[in-house]
C-alpha cells in the first residue's frame, strides 16, 4: 500500500496555523511556510488559504483541507487516502 504524504501550507503571522500546529504536534508532515517558499510550491498547488493540507499518494493529490482540523479529523484523512 502507497504511503499518503501531507503537506501543510502556513504562515507564521497566521492564528489557525498556530492552532492547527498545536493540534498536529508529534505527526508526521511537511511544514511550507508561504512566505519562505522559495519553490513556489504553494502557487503550483493552487493554495489560497493557511491553513491547507494537502494529502499525497504516489505523487497525486487525493485531497485537501483548508482551515482548522483536530488531530482526530487529521488522522481519519490519513488512513482514508492510505486505504483508497
């Protein structure tokens, strides 16, 4: 089975971010402040809003979320996209 990888888009001036983070503290994620992305990661993937998560399988996008989500909520959409 493919391993989903997660991105999270935020920035450090963000409120929701900082909560969001605290909520995700310990998980396994990938961290893109928007100010400091340099690859422009943010603009290729279309993110609008901080916070936004995007799950990734096999390279693909199989979903995303934006605004806050508890650990909980995190942890469904991990196994929901590693089980699709």
């Amino acid at each position: 089975m493919a391993e989903v990888e997660a991105i999270k888009f935020s920035a450090t001036w963000c409120g929701p971010c900082r909560v969001v983070s605290k909520q995700l503290e310990g998980l396994d994620f990938t961290n893109i402040d928007i100010d400091e992305d340099q690859e422009g990661l943010a603009k290729k993937s279309n993110v609008r809003s901080v916070p936004t998560i995007i799950f990734m399988k096999d390279g693909e996008e199989v979903g995303r979320h934006s605004g806050l989500i508890t650990r909980e909520e995190y942890i469904t959409k991990l196994e929901t996209f590693k089980n699709q």
